[in-house]
C-alpha cells in the first residue's frame, strides 16, 4: 500500500512538473522585442510597455521616440529612441523595407530620413536626438545624426552637453 | 607586468595549478603505457612493475583530484578579491566577465569536479576489488579528464593574463539585474512557476530516490541544479540581500552575507554530485548506493533549509515579502 501511494505521488510530481514546464513554455515570455509576420511592412501600434527597445532592452513606455524596423522578411523591431536604431544598425544588417518614426510636432510616422532631428531633446536614452517633420534652427538630418551618434558627440558625452545647452540659452 | 599577476591570491592560484598540472602530466604519459600494455592475465615481471606504477600513478591523480577540489572554492574567493582592483566590480560578477575567458573556465572547473569525483568513486571502487577490474576503464576516464584539465589550465592562463585593469567592467546589477521587463528566467518561467518547480523538483529528488528509481531521480537532479541556479539568484538571493533589485550568485560569498554564498553553493553542488555518483554507481557497476544517496540528500535538504530559512526569517521579522 506504502509503495503504491508512493509511486501515485511521485507520478503526479512528474507530471506537475511537466504541465509547469509546458505552460511556461506556451506563455509570451521573451517574445516581446519582435513583432513576426509582418508581411504587408504596416506600422504596427503598440501600447505602452508592451514592447521592449531592441537596442537598450528597456520598456518602451514613451511612444513620441519611438521607431520602428521593419525587415523584408516581417520581422517588426522597436526602438524607444532613435539613437538606438543607430547603434543597434550598428551590428545587425536585416534587409529593411522601412525604417519609420514617430515625429514630435504632427505625431505622424514619417521614414527616418525625412525627420529633422532636435539635439538638446529630453528622450528616453538621453541621447537628445528627437525627430520632428519640420525643420527648425540646430536641427540635422538622419545622415547628420547617425555621425554624430557613432561619434559619441550626444547628450551622453558632457563636453558636448554643456556647448549644446549653453548656445540653447543664448 | 600585468598587475592581476602581481596579485598574492592569483600568485598561489597559478603556482598550485602548475605545480598540479605537471604532476597530472606525468601521470598521463604513465598512464598512456599502463593502457598500451597492460594484461593483468600475464604472469610477467612487466605486468608486476605495471601494477605497481598503476598504484603509483593512481595515488597522484587522488591527491591531484582531491587538491582540485579544494582550488575551486579558493579561485571563486580569489576571483571575488579581485573585485577592489578592477574597476566597476563590485563582486566576483564583474571579474568573471572582465574577459571572454572566464565563463568557460568556470563551466570546465564544474565539469572537471564533478568527472574527477565520478573517477574518484571508480577508483575506489578498483582498489577494493583484487584484479583491478576498472583499470582500463579509469584510465580512459583520466585521460578524458586530463584533456578537460588541460583546457583549464589554458583557460587559467587566458584569463588571469587577459585582465585590465583600466578598462571598467559591468558589475553584478548590470548583469543580473532587471532590463526593462526583459525575462531574464529561461523557459519563459516567471518566479512563481520557479519557485514551485524547485519545491516540486526537490520532493520528486527524495521520493524518487526513497522508491529507488534511478533515473529519475538523476534527472530531477539535472533538472533541480538549474532551476536551483536560477531560484537561488533570482529570488532567495534577494532576501540574502534583504534587497529586491540585487541579483548576484556572487556577491553572497563576501563577507557582509557571513560567507553564505560558499555554503549554498556548495551544498548545492555537492548534493547534486552525490546524486549523480550514486546513479552511475548503482546503474552502471551495479553498486549498492545507499550511502551515497543518504549523503546526497542531506547535502540537498540543507541547501533547501537555508534557502526558505533566509525567506522565513526574512518575513517573521519584517511582515513583508520583498
């Protein structure tokens, strides 16, 4: 009787086990940097945090920054600021149909190369880069930003910082 | 000079390996003849002087085995010194990953306990026998192992000649703390299902065992040493901390924790090696194991105690989970 109670436990154990195991891995858990399947290359609109920066991991809870990849193959990446995309173009080169972003002053997705970028911006990663669809004095372009991005030359750089805020109070 | 070799700790680290791997050295060119001649049917003076040397060379791996086992606790202690030299260290954490080398060296050091003490079971299993029946068998395994502590040994030398000590490396809130939502638990696991997994794997562990199925319980083991891993950093460790956001398997050896890191760690690894001793004892020799399972599951009861005693106490004197 002992052995029998015995071995019923330990059976249902195992299968504890194994149903944890399988509910665990049926959950979305680790899936929420890639929106698949993407075919028809749509914006996809998210709420907020329920996507994570490809780049910086964060929780992409501000969605002014925010930057879409959309690779040839559906594959949708998300970016809460633009600076991220320009580091994370840095090691990964999927085939991209577009490459949009969400501007500051009409709130509409523009491609990353039409938006003028501000460079004393509050963003999420503090790089400082905003886009905006209209051009105002200190903005660059994408081409302008990304160099300044691989150069360092951002919020995140102090010498930079204090040239940048001291000619905004000027 | 690299300033990590000037370092006391990593100075008697390197000299004991060298000195250890030499002798391994040794043994394994006579082991390589013991294996190429030996016949224990013959009656010659070549076989006699080859059981003695077998005898010979088997004391050295013992000691040399033995030895090893008592250099991995000093490399983590010695590792975790390290941490006041290398900038942006805070623990062992960040001087594990001051270079591509160290992970590894940690996983071949694991792997390397737990084959040698698999090898030290075999061989005490020969000499109690009086026609060494393992003789080839051991050999094999040695030889195995020696390509294994040769591997550890580069490594060794990678790593602690690889080093900068003017480059800043992540410390351990970097590496195991929160990224943004990121699920840092692997199979999707959340800490609700980890903590019932490990709970449910450790009743699995002493009923299987009680009832006698080997297997089982061996994979419940396996299973159990990971989930454990995971358990311990992400959870119990944090009310080792008396801190939510402070995810370290490291920073619990230091002295501000009452060095309680060596002994989770330990009883983890020790219990989860017996299990795994007594398996191949009994299903491969056909070994009665009841004493190497008695020893496993005391090492793994403690772990398992001092685990919910830090949760226990955590709660009766504050009145809150963290």
């Amino acid at each position: 009787m002992k052995k029998i109670v015995l071995n019923v436990t330990i059976f249902a154990i195992v299968i504890g086990v194994i149903l944890i195991l399988l509910v665990s891995f049926g959950s979305d858990e680790g899936s929420k940097y890639v929106y698949k399947n993407n075919r028809e290359h749509k914006i996809i609109e998210i709420k907020p945090g329920e996507y994570q920066c490809s780049e910086c991991n964060m929780d992409i809870g501000d969605l002014d920054n925010i930057a879409e990849l959309i690779a040839e193959n559906g594959n949708t990446y998300f970016f809460d600021d633009i600076g991220c995309v320009v580091l994370w173009l840095k090691t990964h080169t999927p085939k991209i149909a577009k490459l949009m972003t969400r501007t500051l002053d009409t709130h509409q997705w523009i491609t990353v190369e039409k938006a003028w970028y501000s460079r004393t911006a509050r963003t999420p990663m503090g790089y400082g880069f905003a886009p905006y669809a209209v051009k105002q004095k200190g903005f660059v372009s994408y081409e302008e930003m990304k160099m300044l991005m691989l150069q360092g030359k951002n919020l995140h750089d102090p010498f930079v910082k204090k040239q940048l805020l001291s000619q905004e109070v000027r | 000079m690299n300033e990590i070799l000037l370092n006391n700790g990593v100075i008697v680290y390197l000299l004991s390996e060298s000195v250890l791997y030499l002798l391994l050295l040794v043994a394994c060119f006579a082991t390589v003849g013991l294996l190429r001649r030996w016949n224990f049917d013959a009656f010659t003076s070549e076989q006699f002087t080859l059981e003695n040397r077998s005898y010979l060379v088997m004391t050295i791996i013992f000691f040399v085995m033995m030895l090893k086992m008592l250099l991995l606790p000093y490399f983590i202690y010695t590792i975790d010194s390290l941490s006041d030299l290398i900038p942006g260290a805070m623990c062992g954490a960040g001087v594990i990953k001051a270079n591509r080398y160290g992970n590894p060296l940690l996983v071949v050091k694991i792997a390397v306990l737990f084959l040698s003490g698999i090898w030290l079971s075999l061989n005490t299993l020969d000499l109690k026998a009086r026609n060494y029946p393992y003789v080839r068998l051991k050999s094999w395994l040695f030889l195995f192992i020696f390509l294994l502590l040769s591997m550890e040994f580069a490594l060794d030398l990678l790593y602690f000649t690889h080093i900068e000590t003017t480059n800043p490396v992540s410390c351990c809130s970097v590496i195991f703390g929160q990224n943004g939502g990121l699920n840092s638990l692997p199979l999707g696991l959340d800490i609700p299902k980890l903590l019932l997994l490990f709970y449910l794997l450790f009743v699995l562990i002493l009923l299987s065992t009680l009832a006698d199925f080997v297997l089982l319980s061996l994979f419940a083991g396996i299973l159990f040493l990971v989930v454990a891993y995971y358990a311990v950093v992400y959870f119990f460790g944090t009310y080792i901390y008396e801190l939510p956001t402070h995810k370290c398997p490291f920073c619990m050896l230091q002295d501000h924790y009452f060095y309680v890191g060596y002994f989770l760690w330990g009883s983890l690894l020790l219990g989860s090696f017996y299990l795994l001793d007594s398996a191949v004892m009994q299903y491969f020799f056909k070994r009665p194991s009841g004493r190497l399972k008695r020893i496993a599951l005391l090492f793994l009861t403690f772990f398992v105690l001092l685990c919910s005693a830090y949760v226990g106490v955590y709660y009766l004197k504050n009145g809150v989970w963290l």
